[in-house]
C-alpha cells in the first residue's frame, strides 16, 4: 500500500525505492555527528533558531542519566557542569532540541552522545513515553521551569548508561551521586531553573 512521503516503507512496499527528498540517505549516526562533515540535517543556523525561539514553542528532550547495579536497580544519578550562555558554570541535565525530521529515539541518542560522547552506551528506553512534562518559559514566575532564551517544551527520560563518559561540547564534567545518600539534597539544590524538580520527579517515579 502506498505510504505518506515522511513513513519509512517497508522492503516489500510497491513504492519502497521511490526518492523522498533530502532524508533519502541519511542515517542515524547522521543525526548524532553529522553528514560529510556539516551539521545535521534540519538545524537552524543561530539567526535562523534565534528567531524561531522568539515566535513558537521549541520541543526538547531533557535526560535524567542513571548509572544501575546488576540487578537493573539504580544506584547512582548524574548531572553535567555545564557552560551556560553568559559564560557561567551550572549543574544541569542533559537537553536539547529536537530536530526537523528526527525521530524522539534519535534526540535522545544524539543529544547523550553530544554531552557524555560516543561510547556512554546509553540505554535507550523501549517505550517513548516521557515519565514528567515541563514547560520552561522564558518569563520568569509562569513555571517553576524557567529558560530565558525561549518557550520549550522538554519530553522527560531517564536513560541509563553503560559506558564510559567522556564530557563534549559545552559539558566540562559529569557527577554521579547516590540517590539515596546526604549529598543528593546538595546535589539537586545546585541546580537552576526547574532542573531540580526534575530530577525529583525522575527519582519518584524510578520509585527511590
């Protein structure tokens, strides 16, 4: 049966090989690194994301990482020290966009990959529901999530991972602590702008 142009058709579709545009061939790894050495596809240039932040809502993936023991239980949580906007250090999660054409699995893996690099060996959850919702607005006291640059609306996951983190980009370190030691209070505490009440949420619904 003929398919929409943005489903992906199956081998045995009549119209399996027919062209579908500038998506035709890239793959997944294209969407974390990059195709022949340019930027994603659907990613804006600064005036052009600039502009969109100030006209629509953004949607974002925001990224518990959990560390868990032989027994799929968790024992430890992370967050990243980041370099903000203004140049100043803050505890944060991992987040980002999610771009034209790329699938929530894809943000997922491709904003982790970006912060932790390529051998954090995440976990990616099989069902894509986001355990919390938040609306971070850029006029402060509308939410408890606040994001000057923007109106966004972040899909929450916790992901566990596996593999060796080794900070990217604009995240200078990762910490991991114990859910269910004295430091985490300290460890929530130090993060901003709703990040916090997130990370909460995420340690309820894990059940710790």
């Amino acid at each position: 049966m003929p398919v929409l142009n943005d489903e992906v058709p199956d081998d045995g579709d009549f119209d399996a090989g027919r062209r579908r545009g500038e998506f035709d061939d890239i793959t997944p790894e294209d969407f974390i690194h990059g195709s022949n050495h340019s930027n994603p596809p659907g990613w804006l240039g600064p005036a052009d994301i600039s502009r969109a932040r100030r006209q629509i809502p953004i949607a974002y993936v925001e990224i518990v990482p959990v560390r868990t023991d032989d027994m799929g239980r968790v024992s430890q949580v992370g967050s990243l020290l980041h370099v903000s906007d203004d140049g100043s250090i803050e505890r944060t999660l991992i987040t980002g966009r999610v771009l034209f054409h790329e699938t929530l699995r894809e943000a997922i893996a491709r904003n982790i990959a970006k912060d932790l690099g390529d051998i954090a060996l995440p976990m990616l959850p099989q069902n894509l529901q986001p355990f919390t919702v938040a609306e971070f607005f850029p006029t402060p006291g509308l939410s408890e999530f606040y994001d000057p640059r923007q109106h966004a609306i972040a899909l929450c996951y916790v992901v566990p991972i596996a593999g060796d983190c080794k900070p990217q980009d604009e995240t200078l370190d990762v910490e991991w602590v114990d859910p269910r030691g004295d430091v985490m209070e300290t460890f929530i505490g130090q993060m901003v702008n709703g990040h916090g009440k997130i990370v909460r949420q995420a340690l309820a619904w894990l059940g710790v």
